[in-house]
C-alpha cells in the first residue's frame, strides 16, 4: 500500500449551531483538497490535548497515511472544547455528534463518508449515533463498549451495584476538572477553567437515582431497538474486560449488519493490548474503513460474522503478558447447544442426568461479606492484579460444586448460565456464581462470572420482593466466555452471597438456603468454528515515547485488621509525570481508593476514592484535587464529593457537594 504524506491540525474550531465551539485534532492526507478523502470521527470527554494523545498517535496517523482522514473532538467541558458536560450519552452530547458528523462530511478535504469509532466512551457513543442514522454515516467499530446501560456497563449488573459506580464517579470529576492548555485557548483559560470547576455535576446522584432499567438507562442503550441501526458495524471487546458481552449480543441483534472480534485483552485498543497475542486493529480498520466509506472491494463484508480467541488452560499470575489459546472464526453465530450438569448425591458437579440427586439437597449460604476480593477490576487497563487472581480464597466463602477431573478436552463458547431453586428469608440477597477451570495443582481460574440480585430475577424494570421462606426457581446468566478445559482439569461452579468489593452488598445479610437437587448448570459448546488466523500487528510497541520526568507506580492490597474484624481494599495508581515532547505539557493522575467492609455487617461498607491531577509546562502549574465517597445505612446511600484547585500552588477553587442520601430501591 502506497503511503500518502500527511499534516497533524493541532487544534481546529468547530462552531456548532447553539455557538459552542469545540476543540478537535486533525490528521489530514496531503492532497485531500483536490481528492477528498473518507474520514473517521471520534467524540470523547477524555482530552485530545493529553489524555488519549498516545494511542491516537498510534492509529490517526497511520489511517491518514492510508488517505483517511482522522478527526478527534472533545466533548463540551473536556479538553479545550467551551462549556460544560452534562453528563453521559446525553441528548445533547448526541444531538453534537450528529451535527459534527454533518460537518465533518460538508468540508471540501471529505469525500463525504463518515466512520465513527472509539473504545468504551468512544464505542458507546459510536453505537448510539448509528442508531439516530446521520445520513453520512457509513459505518462504526465499537470497542470495549455495550448495548445495554443497566446491565453491561460500570453502573448496575442485574440489580447489584457496582462498586466501579463510585469509582467512575470520582474518574470523571478528576477528569473534568482539569484546565484546558492555555497554548490552544489563550488567556481564557482560567475563565473557563473555573466555569467547569463551579458547575460540573458529579455524575454518581444521577447514575444512584436510577436503580432500576428504566428510561435513564434506555436511552443510549440500542438493544431496546437493534433495527435502528442500519450501517454495519465491527465490534471488539476482550475477555479480561467487563465489556466482553457486546460482540456475541451485537450479533445476535444486529445480525448480519454485525462483525465481532473477541481477544484475551484488558480494556485496551488491540493493537497495543495485554494479555498477548494482539491484533493488527490498523490494519483490520483500515479495510473496514476503505471498504464502507470508499467501496473497496476488498472482503470487509465477507469476514466471519465471529472470530474469537479461545483461551486455553490459562493460569491466573500477578501479571498476564500472554495467554495461551486459538482463534476460531464462525460465518453465522448461532444460539449454541449446551452440555448440562447436575449434582449427585454425593455433591459432585456431573454431567449425567440420571446420575443426579433426586431428593432436595437444601444447603445454607452466607458467605463472608469480604469474600471476592480476588475478583479484580470490574474493567481492566493492565494484566496485573486489576485481573482476577487465583479463586482459591474466594472459593473459602463459597459453595463449590466440581467435576472429577475430566477425560478429555471441553471448549465452551458463548453464555452460561445457572439454574437452581433457592429461598430467602429476606426481600432480597446477592447472589454471585463463578466458573473456574481447577488445574491439577490446585490453582484455580476464574472463566465466567455472573451476579444477581434476588428481587430482580424476573428483570430489572419492575424488581419483586422475594417471598420469605418460599422456594423460587432463578436463572443466572453469567458473562460470555471462550475457554478450554483441559483433560485432567475439573470444572467447579462457586456459589457465594458476597462479591465485595466489585459488588456492594445490599442492606441485609440473610444468606439463602440453595436447593442442590435442583441445580443446573449450562455451559455453551463450541461448535461449526474453523480455525482462524488474526494478524498481529507489525509493530510491537505502536505507541510514541514521551519524557519520563517519574515513573508509573501500581499497587493493589488487601489489608485484614483482626482486631477490628475489618477488611480493606487499598488502590493506589499514579500514572507518573510524564511530557509530551511537541507541546512540553506534563501531566500526572493520580488514584487513591480505598474499601473497607466487616465481614458480618453490610451496613459497615464504605469507599472513597480520590483523583489528584497535575499540569504543567515551564511558567505554568494547575492541579486539582476530587474526592467521592459512599457509605450507607439499611435505607439510604450516602454519597459525597468536593473539588479543590490550585494555580501555582495557591488554592483558587473550593467545591463541596455536600452529603446526599437517596434511598435504597431493593438494593
């Protein structure tokens, strides 16, 4: 492929109709001018100036020299663009992209086809857009992103709340309490720095004021009307993410308007991702993008409906830089069969029906309400310990069921899923089930999870009390998983009440009493897959060096007071100072969390999370500092936050939000 020369538009003015200018970064193929060229769009709150500059270093520039152009913008209130957010995927946010996208298209250098495209913000949107169908819009790839709000984002999941609810809450006022960079906006910078400042909204009393999947969660989510998207879209996603669901649910409801990748990765674009192996994304987009927006001929519309990356035995580590597995790629997915266990008599895990228990087997689970802190990060931007670890000090809080080891290889594919009966003697519980691959040394893998609050069994729109003391047949569905188990290994299925920190425990802790007799287990076959190859990348380290001024530091630890029957959850992530070495602007985040729980009193949860983010270039110092924190009571969630910045290190901002309660809905 022949490499056309390009020029990077530092920073270009898109005035929109309400008179809102907002800030984008170009990368324009020489020559467009006299030979239009398709271009990609990209809608983020994350900062083009310095918060994603990296990895759209390493993908704009190669799709300009492919002669696409590429155009980054950032969301009002983010970055240098003027005003202030308003909140996520909101209409207006939207009803931006929409008009940005017309823009975008009307310029002379555009052959006037579109392609948006982002990873989780970014795939989000992409998503929604489509489905309002921008006339020049031609095509999307979504990555790391979801069709459903309430249940496959960082908010709720089927009626459990997600402890990465606060976590985000805190991110995105650290985010958008940033300065823009007065080398693109000028002396307004202050002005607009404290406008953000004084009316940003903290994002988690809107998020905790919709417990259930009601129309906040709706809305943006495009499953509740998958034919309102009518260009084709590739969606990717990796199984060490929490978005690992979209693909296989793109699919199936966007049909053939729908291609899916699904690798080993952490929440990353793929070509830089971990685990390894990558993909050559580049070049996968590049295809997809000359093929929608240009009309090549060149097979986009012809790849496999699914390829997927079936991990292979993996074991849990401190750190995962490659999993082993194979590709398998399917023209059609379809719904697969399921091969089902039961429970025997003896209380092993088997897959002969006629060996299973036939009198009930009623168990009592109460699991320690510090049971799960190997369960990692709900989303995952390294291999590390953000990834779930060995499940052996879970399974301790938990009902294990398992095979003996098995006799031959088993490859699963797809979702899930759990059947049982149980009774409450509460309105609700949470119920956590895990799959687990058991190698024969012991060490335990975790392959799927799912999660459910009892009182949402029937859905989450309209959640039902349970009825006290009645036996109640559920379904859990847990995450999509693509895994082989390996003759030898045994399969064990982990029941627990708790999934703490990741799950916040709801206002009692009666435990609930499960039917073994009627447990089954589905697990999903893979079959009518070939093999497949995914190109990896050419260049095994894509991303561009900047000036090192301090190094990144991680570290996770839990931390047991046995005197105070105490257990704590401790996130520290600095991202290091680091410098661009066009605009010598430094930047550093850094995230200080903190969980603590008592083992037998749900209502002793509490969390705080604080982001501390620097600026600065010679002359010239901000910083900002954003708290969030949650507690509760068997009524309410209690939330808080407060924003203070500095300039030179004089404090010239003070924010607090003060203490909100907001009652608790079957949660």
């Amino acid at each position: 492929m022949n490499q056309r020369s390009y020029t990077t538009i530092e920073n270009e003015w898109i005035r929109l109709a309400d008179g809102t200018q907002l800030a984008a970064r170009i990368w324009m193929p020489d020559g467009a001018l006299s030979n239009p060229v398709p271009a990609v769009f990209e809608f983020l709150p994350y900062r083009k100036r310095d918060g994603t500059s990296m990895r759209d270093e390493s993908t704009y520039p190669v799709f300009a020299a492919a002669g696409i152009a590429g155009v980054r913008v950032d969301i009002r209130g983010s970055g240098e663009s003027d005003g202030v957010i308003d909140g996520e995927y909101t209409e207006l946010e939207l009803a931006n992209a929409c008009e940005l996208i017309a823009w975008i298209a009307a310029q002379p250098w555009c052959n006037g086809a579109v392609g948006m495209m982002g990873i989780s913000w970014g795939g989000f949107n992409s998503l929604q857009v489509a489905a309002r169908r921008p006339p020049a819009l031609k095509a999307v790839i979504s990555i790391a992103s979801t069709v459903d709000r309430y249940n496959d984002d960082i908010h709720y999941k089927n009626g459990c709340h997600l402890s990465a609810q606060l976590s985000w809450a805190a991110t995105m006022l650290g985010y958008q309490s940033r300065s823009p960079d007065p080398a693109i906006v000028g002396d307004r910078w202050r002005s607009m720095w404290l406008e953000r400042l004084e009316h940003e909204p903290f994002f988690m009393e809107e998020w905790l004021s919709h417990q259930r999947r009601d129309d906040f969660w709706k809305h943006g989510s495009i499953c509740e009307d998958y034919s309102a998207v009518d260009i084709p879209v590739l969606v990717i996603a990796g199984w060490a993410d929490g978005y690992r669901n979209t693909p296989l649910k793109a699919i199936e409801g966007l049909g053939s308007k729908a291609k899916a990748l699904i690798g080993p990765w952490v929440h990353k674009y793929p070509h830089f991702a971990w685990p390894k192996p990558r993909a050559d994304f580049l070049g996968e987009a590049i295809q997809w993008w000359n093929h929608w927006l240009r009309d090549e001929d060149n097979g986009a519309d012809n790849m496999p409906q699914l390829r997927a990356y079936i991990l292979d035995a993996v074991k849990p580590a401190a750190r995962r830089d490659l999993d082993p597995g194979f590709w398998r790629a399917s023209d059609v997915w379809a719904e697969p069969d399921m091969r089902r266990f039961h429970v025997s008599a003896a209380g092993q895990l088997i897959a002969d029906r006629q060996n299973r228990s036939t009198e009930s087997q009623e168990i009592f689970l109460r699991s320690p309400l510090d049971t799960g802190t190997a369960a990692g990060e709900y989303f995952t931007l390294k291999p590390d310990v953000e990834m779930a670890i060995d499940q052996r000090g879970d399974d301790a809080g938990s009902l294990v069921f398992e095979t003996a080891p098995i006799n031959e290889d088993q490859v699963y594919l797809g979702f899930p899923q759990l059947a049982l009966t149980v009774r409450c003697e509460s309105e609700t519980a949470n119920l956590c089930a895990r799959l687990v691959d058991v190698h024969p040394d012991g060490t335990a893998t975790r392959v799927a999870f799912g999660v459910l609050n009892l009182a949402h069994r029937e859905g989450n729109s309209d959640p039902k009390p349970m009825a006290r003391g009645e036996r109640t047949d559920i379904l859990l569905s847990l995450d999509a998983c693509g895994y082989r188990f390996r003759s030898g290994h045994r399969i064990r299925l982990s029941l627990s009440t708790a999934y703490w920190p990741m799950i916040l425990p709801p206002p009692t802790d009666p435990g609930v009493t499960i039917d073994a007799a009627s447990l089954e287990l589905r697990l999903p076959i893979l079959a009518d897959a070939t093999p497949a190859t995914v190109k990896e990348p050419d260049d095994p380290s894509p991303l561009p060096t900047y000036v090192e001024h301090a190094p990144a530091v991680t570290k996770r630890q839990v931390i047991k007071d046995l005197s105070a029957n105490k257990t704590g959850y401790r996130i520290h992530e600095d991202t290091g100072l680091f410098e661009h070495p066009q605009t010598g602007l430094s930047t550093r985040q850094v995230r200080e969390e903190i969980w603590s729980i008592m083992p037998g009193d749900p209502l002793s949860m509490t969390g705080s999370s604080t982001w501390t983010c620097e600026m600065k270039r010679p002359g010239w110092t901000v910083s900002s500092v954003s708290t969030a924190s949650i507690s509760c009571c068997e009524s309410d969630w209690i939330i808080a936050a407060k924003v203070t910045a500095y300039q030179e290190g004089e404090q010239i901002f003070e924010k607090d939000y003060g203490q909100t309660r907001i009652r608790r809905d079957l949660m």
